[in-house]
C-alpha cells in the first residue's frame, strides 16, 4: 500500500523507492494473526496487524529512534508473533 502512495505522490514508479517495505509487509501480515503455515487468517486482521505497526513506526518517529533501531524492533515483533502463534496450534 505504501508503494502505491508513495508513486502517487511523486508522480513516478522508482524500483528501488520502497525497499524495506516486505519486512514491514510481512510483519503486518503475521502480527495481525496470519499463519505463515497458511490456510488462517483474515483481511480485517491484516488490517489490524497494519494499524498496530503503523502506531508503533509512528511512535518511534515521534520520539526519535532511528531506522535501524526500528527494523530490529519489527524483527522481534516478528518472531515474538511467530511463537505465539506456534504456542497457540500446539494448545489446539
């Protein structure tokens, strides 16, 4: 979605203007309860996944952490959501 707003604000499709971008993609996708074995899921909680990463980048813009500092940041949301949802199927 970020790519699409960012090639429409600038009027022009650069390759190398989002990079990043699937690591932030991926997270919303996982955060918001996806499965990343497949087959659970659903568009509102991918939604869901979007707007709690979108208040934490924007929370950690507001108070100044840089880039990189952000990246770990959504790595370990990453992998905190993946062992939960394995803990989660191993309880099912």
């Amino acid at each position: 979605m970020r790519l699409f707003v960012l090639t429409a604000w600038v009027s022009a499709a650069q390759p190398l203007a989002a990079s990043g971008l699937e690591l932030q993609s991926l997270a919303a996708v996982v955060v918001g309860g996806v499965a990343l074995t497949g087959g659970i899921g659903g568009m509102l909680n991918t939604f869901y996944g979007v707007l709690i990463l979108g208040m934490l980048s924007n929370s950690f813009n507001m108070i100044g952490v840089s880039s990189f500092m952000q990246t770990l940041a959504i790595g370990v949301v990453i992998v905190v959501a993946v062992v939960l949802d394995r803990l989660r199927q191993q309880r099912a």
